[in-house]
C-alpha cells in the first residue's frame, strides 16, 4: 500500500471548525435555525460560529460531536489549530528565551 505523507503550506492558516461546518450544514437537510435548535444553542451563537466570529468551545464541541457523530476532539482539535497558528503570529514572544534541555 502507498502511504502519502500531507504536507501542508506552514503559512495558510488552518480553517476554522465554521467554515468546515458551512460546507456540510446544506448537505444535513436542515435549515440552520433547526440546527442551532438541535444544538441547543441559539441562533446567533450558530451563526457567529458560522461567520468565524466565535471560537467553538468544549461544550459546543461535545454537542457538535454528538449531533454529527464524529466526537468532540475533531471539533477541539480544529479550533486549536487555529487558534495557534494566530497566536504563534500575533503573540510577541521575542523576549522569551528558549531552553535547552538536555535529552538522554
């Protein structure tokens, strides 16, 4: 069996779990008000997660994982990525030194 190794361009930005979830929301057959019902969230929140004005939480993503079956963590370990590919641009860590470690 071949095996492909994915590499990925270190300077695009991983998607954030609502673009993800705007590809597959029409495919689902329910209007997005249903959904965010289904969730049991409101509709603002779904749609702020939608528009990538939110981050999904924990507790979003354990509801995210239940309703379409994946679990949490693919929801947590989307937004993780995301949030540190930023914070590894945005957070100013110049004043921090590194530290070396001796390994055995």
């Amino acid at each position: 069996m071949t095996e492909y190794i994915a590499v990925r361009d270190p300077d695009r930005c991983p998607s954030h779990p609502g673009a993800l979830l705007t590809d597959i929301l029409p495919d689902t057959g329910f209007k997005k008000t249903q959904i965010a019902t289904m969730l049991g969230i409101s509709r603002q929140q779904l749609y702020d997660i939608l528009n990538e004005r939110k981050p999904v939480s924990a507790n979003i993503a354990a509801r995210l994982g239940k309703l379409f079956g994946d679990g949490a963590g693919i929801w947590l370990r989307m937004q993780a990525a995301h949030d540190a590919w930023h914070a590894e641009r945005e957070v100013d860590t110049s004043f921090i030194q590194t530290l070396e470690m001796e390994r055995s």
